[in-house]
C-alpha cells in the first residue's frame, strides 16, 4: 500500500492548447482566507471521480487505469482494471460509475476508448461493466459498443456517465468528428442517453422521448461532463463548441441544443444558436469547459446550491448562482482563486466530507476551509 501526499478522506484531455487571455473577474478574498488547497494524488489526467458509500475514492486515469483510494489514504499498488486505450486527443479512459446497488452487488461502469485487439476488431468507444472483486474489477461484460466514425480524428467521445435518482444510467456521448450525428436520432453520437440496464444490455429506458429510442437529448457537439441538480433534478451539462460557443447547457428531455453541419462561428451569435434551445452562458473565443457540479456540501455553506465549472484552457474555477427555478445565471460566474499549479482543468466532484476535489494535468486536489 502506498500514502498519498495528505490526508485521511472524512467521512459525514487534452481539449487544445491553453489560452493566454484572461477574463474578468471578481476573485476571492485573499485575505483570512476561506479555504486552502491541498494536494491528493500525483498522476496525469485524471477523468473522473467517484466515491463508494463506505468512502473509498475511485478514479478514472486517461491512460487506461481505476484506482481507488481507501479512508485511511493508502491506494492498493494494483490497480482495480488497466485496459488497452487509445490516448489520441481526447480519447482514453474517461468515466467511471458505480452501481446504484453498489453495497450489495459490487458493479461499476467504465467507458473508454479501445484499442483495436482481437476482442476488438476496430477502435471503438466501449461501456463496460465489472465487478469489483479484493479491489480488482472482474468478470467484464462489454454493455455498448460505438465504432468510431473512420474520419481521422481523435475527438469529441463525451463518455460521462451517471445514474440518475430515478435509477437510470445517463452517457453522453459526442459526435466523434460526424458533424451531422447530433440530428440524427437514429444515430448514437451527439447525444446524452437514458438507458435501462438490463441483464448484459442497455436498452431505452421507459419514459423516454422517443418510444424504444435510448435518447435523452439531442444536438450536442461534445458533453465532456454533466452533473444533476440535487434540487430540481435537471441535468447541467457542459459542452465543447467550434471556435465558438462553449456552452453550460440545462438538459431537459428531448431538448435539441443546436449542434448541426450548419455552424458556423462567422456568423453573428442570434445565428450560430437559433437552431437550439439557448445555453445559459457561452464563449467565444472558447474556454474548454470540463467538469461540472452543483455543490450541496456543509463545509462551504455559502456556497450551497451553487453551480461550480472548471476551464481546461483558463485552468480555473468557478461558481454562479442560480435562479429559484434553477433555470438561469443570477449573476456573472466567479472566479474562485486558486494556488498556481493547482488549478482545475479536468474533473470536478464533492467529495462525501463536502469538500470540493478536482483535477489537473498533473494530479488531483482537495479544497477545504481553512481553520485556524
């Protein structure tokens, strides 16, 4: 067993290159400061971040490995599964989810970009599901399989997934590269689906916008992550756009978010966005919006029912409030301040001591308040 660089855990992609600009902001206070910034785990893009009900930290390496972390801070050497991915751009390891039932039955759930073997025969996105067994996933069963489109380009995969409170499993996956996917309901990609887990197939789940079809919502150009709003249930979603229009988006059933062939960033704004339902804010020039929650913890209760989004470009933080209908911005994002080296790039989750975990290029940290 190994330690980690602090801590016992308490209980209660590459998108582009980095942008040099900076926009305004109103930061925290330096002064007396509210919370410090702690580091987790040193390892390169880490995806994503899961916690099991007895603690125990699982994440997502883009190089192909789960690990987990146990409450006391050691990380078993071994790690849960390492698959053979692709690592191009912005494919790789990207999520993991545990079963909702995870206490009794042990399933959890990756998607990931697979290299070509003889299991399988072409690159493809894969969400597969293990059982976790003496801290080693076993037993694998291949549940989607999505062949990537043969257009060269490495991008564009989504690969969030996350059950809802009503049980169903949400992915959402991008257009991988075929501009036209997002309209077409019979095509997979640019979408973010619903689905039922049954038996070793992921089937429509009942209730959906379209009788036997797995879509949720549509018109999406590359979800990199999206989070459910404890309050309202609704799915906000952060979405990848050209050299335009980044986007945090708040998914609704059969909501059409307007990624088409179409765009073009030439065009004045009213244009780029008149096919879809309006995003509550966007970017041009992009800023790479990545991981996305809404923060419901105790440790910064002035923060409470928040939303919180990192930048891949920007490599920061930051929170908004929202409406009593949770349905717009009450006010222009904060920036939340950050040491250098320690800023949000990739993932973002609360963790169960409700305290905010993110991560960079580099590794994974913890934010919690400061105390004297």
């Amino acid at each position: 067993m190994r330690k980690v660089i602090f801590l016992s855990l308490l209980l209660g992609l590459s998108l582009s290159a980095l942008l040099t600009q900076a926009q305004d902001a109103t930061e925290e206070p330096n002064e007396n400061p509210q919370y410090i910034v702690e580091p987790v785990v040193e390892q390169t893009m880490i995806t994503s971040i899961v916690w099991a009900p007895d603690g125990r930290m699982f994440w997502t390496e883009k190089d192909g490995r789960l690990r987990f972390m146990n409450t006391d801070g050691t990380i078993p050497e071994e790690p849960v599964i390492e698959v053979e991915v692709l690592t191009e751009n912005e494919q790789g390891l990207l999520s993991v989810a545990l079963d909702p039932k995870f206490e009794e039955n042990n399933l959890f759930y990756v998607f990931y970009t697979a290299e070509v073997s003889v299991a399988n025969p072409s690159p493809a996105n894969l969400i597969v599901r293990y059982t976790l067994q003496d801290g080693v996933g076993v037993g694998p069963v291949q549940l989607l399989r999505v062949e990537l489109p043969d257009n060269g380009l490495a991008l564009h995969n989504g690969g969030r997934l996350r059950f809802g409170s009503d049980g169903f499993f949400y992915v959402s996956i991008g257009d991988m590269g075929n501009l036209k996917a997002a309209q077409e309901l019979n095509n997979v990609g640019g979408k973010i689906h619903r689905y039922v887990i049954a038996g070793n197939q992921l089937v429509a789940a009942p209730g959906n916008p379209y009788l036997g079809n797995t879509v949720w919502a549509f018109g999406v150009r590359n979800t990199f992550s999206f989070a459910f709003d404890s309050i309202s249930n609704v799915i906000f979603a952060t979405e990848n756009g050209p050299d335009c229009d980044d986007e945090i988006n708040r998914i609704i059933p059969n909501g059409n978010y307007g990624w088409t062939d179409r765009v073009d960033c030439n065009n004045p704004i009213e244009v780029r966005q008149s096919e879809g339902l309006k995003p509550l804010i966007s970017w041009t020039p992009t800023i790479a919006p990545t991981g996305i929650m809404v923060y419901s913890g105790e440790s910064f209760p002035g923060w409470k029912d928040q939303l919180f989004y990192c930048s891949y470009k920007l490599e920061e933080l930051r929170r908004v409030k929202l409406n009593e209908t949770r349905t717009e911005f009450l006010d222009e994002p904060t920036l939340v301040s950050l040491p250098r080296g320690q800023r949000c790039q990739i993932e973002l989750a609360q963790g169960p001591d409700g305290n905010i975990y993110f991560t960079n290029v580099a590794g994974m940290y913890r934010m919690r308040p400061f105390t004297q």
